[in-house]
C-alpha cells in the first residue's frame, strides 16, 4: 500500500493521530515548564539551607533524583 491508497478511508484514523500528537507535545512542553519550576523550588529550599537529603525524603525520592533536578 502506498502512502495515499486508501487514505480518504482512514482519514478519522489520521486526524486522531495528529490530534494525539498535539496533545502529546502540549505536554512535553507543559513537563517542562512544571521541572524548570520544581528546580527554582528546590534551589530555594537549598538557600533556605535544606540539604539536597531534606529535600528527598520530603518528596519520597532519593538524594540522588533531587540531585538530577537541579542538573536539568
């Protein structure tokens, strides 16, 4: 089949695929507006005079995840 055999018949199909792709990129950008803010949050708890370790078991996760938050 090439790209346009029996397109009209799967035209639902396509315009659902681009419309789940949008909603997919609407997230990845929102993922990363939400991580640049949880970064800001920890490098005040850090200035506060949190430890990256205070932090962790704040959140449930280890030293070693908060310590990639602030690297991304």
């Amino acid at each position: 089949m090439t790209s346009n055999d029996g397109a009209g018949a799967h035209d639902e199909a396509f315009r659902h695929l681009n419309e789940v792709r949008a909603e997919a990129l609407k997230h990845a950008r929102l993922a990363r507006q939400l991580a640049g803010e949880r970064r800001d949050i920890v490098r005040g708890l850090i200035r506060e005079g949190f430890s990256q370790a205070d932090i962790a078991r704040q959140m449930g996760v280890t030293r070693q995840a908060v310590q990639k938050m602030l690297a991304l």
